[in-house]
C-alpha cells in the first residue's frame, strides 16, 4: 500500500508536537506518526522501526518543509518545534468539528473498543470485542480465520500480562500488535517493558493512546466512505 501524501501528515505531525510539550526530534516523529494511519502495511511499519524506508522519511520530511514555510514550526536540524500559529491552526481543526454533546468524562476500556471496531470498518476489516482472550481483533473479512490485528486495551493492571498476549498473537499468525495506554504518561512504562522483557517484539508492536485512537477515529470518519472506495478494489 503506498504512503499518505504530505499534505495528510502535516496536521498529525502538528498534534503530535503539541502532546510532547511543542518540541521533538524529528527521529521519534518517524515512528510516532505511523499510528495516524493504520493503513500502512506490516512490513512497511518494520521497515520504519528499523529506520529503513526512505519513501516514509521523504514524506514526512516533505510534510515538515512545507509547515515550515508556512510558520506552523520551526525546524533547527533534526529538532522540530511547533509555532505559535501552529498551535492555533491544531486549535480551529477542532473546532470545525461539531460534537453534540461532548463527554466530561474520559474514555474507559470499552469505549476504546468501540472506538476501534468502528475503525475497522471504516478501513474495511471485520471487528470482533473480548474474543477469546484478546480485547479486540481484526479480520480481514468474517470468513477468516486469522486474525490480522490484534489489540490490548490497557487502562489499567499489568502491562507485561498485555504483552504476553499480543506476543502469543503475533508468534501464532504473524498478527499485528498493538497496546493501546489511557495516556501519554504510561508511554516510557511500555517502552521499558518492552526493551527488558519483551525485545523479541519490540520492532513489530506499535503503542498507542487513547488520545490518538480518538483522533484516528475522528479522521477516518470525516472521511471513511471515500477512504473505503479508495482500500477496496
């Protein structure tokens, strides 16, 4: 599958300075920025985990030279810092979107499940909550056995428990893993979790939040009818 254009990176990259406190090394965006677009095939995701795909780095770096001439960062070498004007433009996309009657209350467990059964079907997959003893799968469609995402939802309890079934998964079917943390502050817990007991793994997992699972649920439903002509021939 090919890369998202430059244009449709340049606001996750936006988001994703602002949720670091404004500054990151453009080395970790490579990465981060993956979970924007679950669209992006297994093999290529090893690929930018071991800094090999020079089509994903070309993209993101086409999409950080043009918010740059536009003053939404500032890139010094490898170190890239949102603007001002940069914050107000992630702060008016919002705000175009008109939520009825929104939540005080956080995401919980099951609301994140939901959220990615209904990912699925925007990107064409079939989706199944608590099967067996994974929180949510993916299936390419109904009939198939194998399972091509599996997901953890961790809001709370034992990160290594969540691992030890995303690896069970992935050494079973060559299944794609994901643990999916209530916040950012749970991020270096996963990532030490994984560099001390989980490194057979670490190069084919992808952590994310349930800050950015809301926001890639956001996206693809503005545009899920025509994302789903686009993924299926």
């Amino acid at each position: 599958m090919s890369f998202p254009q430059a244009p449709s990176i340049e606001m996750p990259i936006l988001q994703e300075l602002a949720a670091t406190g404004g500054t990151d090394d453009v080395r970790f965006l490579y990465e981060r920025l993956i979970g924007y677009f679950p669209q992006i095939e297994d093999r290529e995701i090893s690929q930018i985990k071991a800094g090999e795909n020079r089509n994903w780095r070309k993209a993101v770096q086409k999409a950080g030279r043009n918010l740059n001439d536009e003053n939404l960062i500032k890139r010094t070498r490898g170190l890239w810092a949102i603007t001002e004007k940069g914050r107000q433009t992630i702060q008016n996309d919002a705000s175009s979107f008109a939520l009825p009657a929104p939540s005080v209350e956080p995401p919980n467990h099951l609301d994140i499940q939901k959220l990615l059964v209904e990912i699925a079907g925007l990107l064409g997959y079939s989706a199944e909550i608590e099967f067996e003893f994974y929180d949510v799968v993916w299936r390419e469609n109904e009939k198939s056995q194998r399972l091509s995402h599996v997901f953890e939802v961790q809001s709370k309890g034992n990160i290594d428990s969540a691992f030890a079934k995303l690896k069970r998964a992935y050494q079973a079917q060559r299944t794609k893993p994901f643990l999916v943390i209530a916040s950012e502050r749970d991020l270096n817990r996963a990532r030490k979790s994984l560099a001390l007991e989980f490194q057979d793994i670490e190069s084919v997992i992808t952590v994310l939040t349930f800050a950015q699972i809301k926001l890639i649920h956001r996206n693809l439903k503005s545009i899920g009818d025509s994302l789903l002509k686009l993924l299926i021939s």
